[in-house]
C-alpha cells in the first residue's frame, strides 16, 4: 500500500521547522524560532491528515 503523499510531505515540513526552531533558539532569532515551530506544527496537522486518508484507504480497500 502506498503511503499518502502529505504524510511525506507532512513529515517533511515537521523536519524542516524543527531545523527551523532549533537554528532559531540558538542565534536568539526569536521570529525565525516561531516560523520553524509553526511550520512543524502546520507539518504533524498535515502528517495527520495523511495518515486518515490511509487509513480510510485502508478500510475501503478491506470492503
């Protein structure tokens, strides 16, 4: 079964603004630290939402 594209994207974007926040936290760059933690939070509701769509797959595959 194929995984739904925004779980990858989804994980993708949850990387990146961890990297994002981390970077941000360590030089004192308190906007890039809130970009990075809005963009991995906008990245786990879209993970999420990947991951209904397989699982909604997944039962309408099993009928």
């Amino acid at each position: 079964m194929a995984i739904d594209k925004d779980r990858v994207e989804g994980s993708l974007k949850q990387a990146g603004g961890a990297v994002k926040e981390n970077v941000g936290a360590a030089i004192g760059d308190t906007k890039m630290e809130a970009e990075g933690a809005a963009k991995r939070a906008e990245g786990k509701v879209q993970n999420a939402a990947g991951g209904v769509k397989d699982k909604a797959r997944e039962v309408l595959d099993k009928n």
